[in-house]
C-alpha cells in the first residue's frame, strides 16, 4: 500500500523541478494528482507518461480567480468528486537590488508567489473541508526565515507564505485540515539555475564555481535535489505527520543552522 492511497492531490507548477518530483512521487505512493502549470507541453507530456488514470494537467495560472475554479474543478471532475490535498509548489525568482527593484517587477513575484498560494488555499479547502479533512503544503522558502541579497521581492512573498500557513493552520484545524510550509534553501532547479539568470551562464566553468560555492557555503557540501524536497512534501501530505500543523520546515542541507569557522 502507497502512503497516499486514495488521496486526490492538487499540486501547483507540476510540470517541472520540484512539482514535478512531487507529482511522480504521490503518483508512487498511490494518489491521483492534478497537475497545474502554465507549461503546457511538458505538463501535458508529464500527464500522460504518469497515465490518464492517476495525472491530469490544466493549465492553471496561479494568480487568477478563475483558473483556480476551474482546476478544482477538473480534479474533482476526473477523480471521484474529491480534492483532498493541495501542494502550493508554483512560484517565480527575480533577482534585483531593492532600490533598483520595479514597481511592477515586485507586484509580478507577489502576484504568483504569494497571491497563488492564498488563491489555491482559499479555492481548495472547502473541497478538503468536504472530503472530511487532509492536508495543504505551501512552498515558502529559506529566504522567509533570513535574509539574501538581491532577493527582496522573492524572500517578502515566502515570509508572507510562512504568515499565511499559520493563520490558516488555525482556521483549518477544526476541519481536519492540516497546514504546513516548506522552506527549501538552494535546490537544483531550472529556477535557480544560472541559466534562468543569464543564458550566457549556461557554461561549464559556471556550473564548477556554483558546485564549489555550494560546497563551502552548504554544511553538507552541495545543492538540494528536488526529490529531497518533493519527500518532505510527501511527508507532510502522508499520516506520517499526522499531528503536525501550522509549522515550516526548513530543508537547506544546513545553511541556516549557523557559520561555520571550519
């Protein structure tokens, strides 16, 4: 028997890196997913690779109302009437210093990082409340628990995410609805490759001084994987954290846990 048997997940920028690790995950462990993204050929290829049976893909654009009626919709649709999990994985990076930081520049982060996460708790609990309780996992970040340089926009909409679970944990509670975040420190992800920084970065001397920046700076030597993080996902979506509610959880190989002098 999976951990997730049963379960209709709806899990948020699914199409690649961490969503994707987690759909294949919860797929494994005997759920029924939804994937939601705005790339439409790798979510569509994903689905169907996964099987139409347990992976349906709509596009859904995190910031919008109606995109978010309509993917809870589909999953209750396609799987038996339910939604009982929901996985806010869906979020944008945009790198700046705060006094050269747009206006608009900073409203398109929140608009999907943090305006998502609240649209995709607000438009699947009832859903959950219906099907008798479950579970709800926001991706915040490390940067909500510390800062970073260049990242005012991106480390303001994860604080807001840590902010929001809790508030949310509590209301939920009494609805046997569980809440919690997660907050990943530096993850091999096309987000936060050098690439989606600067094509021109694309190189292999790049890669060696990002590997070696890792290895001195992250106490166990070397940047997440998104299995690693798409495992505390399932955790957190699994009995396994059956009485656990309202907390973030930070899984950065050790990079907050203090300096080290060696």
């Amino acid at each position: 028997m999976g951990k997730l048997d049963g379960r209709v997940v709806v899990i948020t920028g699914a199409a690649r890196g961490q969503g994707e690790q987690e759909a294949r995950l919860f797929v494994a462990e005997g759920a029924r997913v939804l994937l939601g993204d705005v790339l439409d050929d790798r979510g569509e290829a994903l689905a169907k690779e996964l099987g139409e049976d347990v992976a349906k893909y709509v596009r859904l654009d995190v910031s919008r109302e109606e995109d978010w009626s309509a993917a809870v919709a589909a999953a209750e649709e396609n799987f038996g009437g339910k939604v009982d999990g929901l996985v806010n994985n869906a979020g944008i990076l945009r790198f700046n210093e705060l006094v050269s930081t747009p206006l608009e520049e900073f409203l398109e982060v929140v608009r999907v990082n943090q305006v998502g996460v609240f649209l995709g708790m607000r438009a699947c609990a009832p859903g959950i409340r219906a099907a008798g309780g479950g579970t709800i996992v926001n991706t915040a970040s490390y940067t909500a628990l510390s800062g970073m340089t260049l990242l005012t926009s991106y480390a303001a909409t994860k604080a807001a995410i840590v902010g929001m679970t809790r508030v949310a944990a509590l209301e939920l509670a009494p609805h046997g609805i569980r809440v919690n975040a997660m907050c990943p420190g530096a993850v091999d992800t096309p987000m936060t490759s050098a690439a989606a920084l600067d094509p021109a970065l694309d190189t292999p001397e790049t890669a060696a001084a990002v590997e070696e920046l890792y290895r001195r700076i992250v106490p166990l030597g070397r940047i997440g994987r998104p299995e690693e993080v798409a495992a505390l996902a399932l955790f957190l979506t699994s009995a396994d954290s059956s009485y656990i509610t309202g907390q973030p959880f930070v899984v950065d190989g050790g990079w907050l846990a203090g300096v080290s002098l060696g």
